[in-house]
C-alpha cells in the first residue's frame, strides 16, 4: 500500500486513533509510513530529530495566539 493511501485510510477511519497517539504528534504513524527512520542506521538519528523539531514548532505555533490573548487579558485586568 502506497503511503497516501495508507495515511488517507488512517484519516478516514471511524476509529482514529487517540489518546497517547495524538500525545505522540502522529509519531507511530510517521514510522510506520517510513517517514521518520528508527535504529542505529545512520541518519536515523537526523530524521527523528526532524520529526520532534517540527513537532514542536507547530505546537508552538498553536498555542502562541492563545497564550498571547490570555497574557494581554489578564494584563489589562490587572491594570484596571
């Protein structure tokens, strides 16, 4: 099975996975679809570094605007 249709398959299925998955940021999902190496090859290392720097970096991203709002709310209450 080709890769997008695996992850097409995975995201169309009633029983998407949850819990420590999403916790994991679809990491099981990127080794099973061969996305993120793992082992002692070389470069192994470099591809699960990758996954976890951008993993971080959308979370960033997501929770930036939302912290932001609740920072400047809380400061202008304050202020009153």
């Amino acid at each position: 099975m080709e890769k997008e249709t695996w992850l097409l398959w995975l995201l169309a299925d009633s029983q998407l996975p949850t819990g420590g998955f999403v916790a994991s940021a679809g990491l099981e999902a990127a080794l099973q679809a061969g996305l993120v190496s793992e082992g002692a090859a070389e470069g192994a290392s470099d591809s699960l570094t990758a996954f976890i720097k951008d993993s971080a970096l959308n979370q960033a991203r997501l929770a930036l605007p939302f912290c932001s709002r609740v920072y400047e709310e809380t400061a202008a209450r304050l202020a009153q």
